[in-house]
C-alpha cells in the first residue's frame, strides 16, 4: 500500500497518516478444551491529517485490541496497517499522575521529550485552544471525568 491523498469536501488535500484493511485478531483461551475468541475480522480504517478520530463500541467488541493494533504494540492476524506519520492514543487505563494539573503534566511529558519550556507553552495552549480544553489547564487530573468504553487516537506526520 503505498500513501494516498483524497480532497475533502472544503477542497482540501488530506494525507493518509494511517490506513488498516482486513484487520483479523483472534484470542486463543489459556485453558484446555475452551474455544478462542475472534475480536475483529475485515476491520478498515483511514485516518487523515487533522482528523481525530474516537473509536466506540461495545463492551468486548475489539477497540483496545483494534487500538493496540494500529498503534503497533500488538500484532493483527491477518490484514495490513500502514503508518505514514506517529501515532498516539489515549489508552482506557489511565497513566498520567493524578495529583498533577493538566498544565503540569504538559511540562512533564514535555521536558520529558525534550521539548523547551516556550514550546511546551505553544504546544499546551494551541492544542487547548483546539480541542476546548483551556477552561481544564489548572485542573487536577483527578478532578477531570472519564468516559467508559471511549478509545481517541491522534496523528501527526
């Protein structure tokens, strides 16, 4: 598979960052003479730049395994993932440090990766800016809600 790029309906170009086709995952059972668990078969998807994608669905359906997938921590048994850019997402269990405001974990995760304090600042208020988030920066982490079942995955070139 190689990268493609489409028009969307505003006539802008969008690249493909992320494209899975046949997605196959099936679980086989630890014990003796139980049966294996198929979890996704045929699964597609395309993500594009700029795009934010939530993937939703049933309890037992195949998101985390889908996700786990996509992002490369776990193999699919059939089909192809192609990633043209880097991936993220944000796993159903929680890794961040819940007595930390969302504005710390910012400069955290940051300086973690190097980043200088000016661009962790431009980095945290741009994307506060576009996902609404800015009313949250001096939150706790403990103080913000989840959504059970809910999986998001971000993507960058």
């Amino acid at each position: 598979m190689g990268s493609s790029t489409a028009t969307t309906p505003e006539g802008n170009s969008s690249e493909i960052l992320v494209r899975a086709e046949g997605i196959e995952k099936t679980y086989g059972s630890r014990l003796p003479f139980t049966r294996s668990v198929t979890v996704l078969t045929g699964a597609d998807l395309e993500i594009r730049t700029g795009e934010i994608v939530g993937i939703v669905g049933a309890n037992g359906s195949g998101k985390s395994t889908l996700m786990n997938i996509l992002v490369g921590v776990l193999e699919q048994d059939g089909g192809t993932v192609e990633r043209t850019g880097t991936v993220g997402w944000c796993p159903q269990e929680p890794l961040l440090y819940d007595r930390l405001t969302v504005g710390e974990t910012f400069r955290l995760f940051g300086s973690g990766y190097g980043m200088t304090a000016e661009e962790i600042d431009e980095a945290k208020h741009r994307l506060a800016s576009k996902l609404d988030f800015e009313q949250y920066l001096d939150y706790r982490i403990d103080q913000l809600s989840g959504v059970t079942g809910r999986k998001s995955i971000s993507v960058s070139p």
